[in-house]
C-alpha cells in the first residue's frame, strides 16, 4: 500500500523531526522554520503544533526579574523574543 497520505507522512515526519532539532537541540530559528514549512507542506494539520516550536524557542531566552508587573515581562519577552519569531 502507498497511498498519497502515507507518502506525504514521510516528508512531514521528517520535517517535525528536524524542527524539533533545530529547535530543541542547536538552536537555528531560521532552518527550523524551514523544516516546519516543509512539514505543514506535507501535513496541513500540524500547523496546530506552531505555538509548541515559538514557546520552546522563546522560553529559555526571556528572564524576568520578581518585581516587574505583567505588562513589563510581555514587553520584555516581546522585544527579546522578535527577532526569534521573525526568522522563524
């Protein structure tokens, strides 16, 4: 059996897979973003999985100090986490 939907699988599991590299691993926003893309291409529902790659990408960057108030820590993770989301 090689059905349209199990060929595209390949291509989309591959492209999860390396996103997940470049994203966890060395981190590169810019080829993970690439391999994401390849990944959606294959497998349009695994577009639910973009705020799992920006948060994992985001969250070791952005530190907070205990006094700031909310709005100071979204502005603070905002300008430090653009130019991630951008290359991604």
């Amino acid at each position: 059996m090689g059905g349209a939907w199990q060929i595209a699988l390949g291509p989309a599991l591959l492209g999860e897979t390396a996103a997940l590299y470049f994203t966890l691993v060395r981190p590169s926003p810019l080829i993970a973003g690439a391999f994401f893309a390849l990944a959606v291409g294959n497998r349009t529902e695994l577009l639910i999985t973009a705020p799992f790659y920006l948060y994992l990408s985001g969250a070791a960057q952005t530190k907070t100090l205990p006094g700031q108030s909310r709005t100071a820590r979204i502005k603070q993770a905002l300008r430090v986490n653009a130019p991630m989301v951008i290359d991604f």
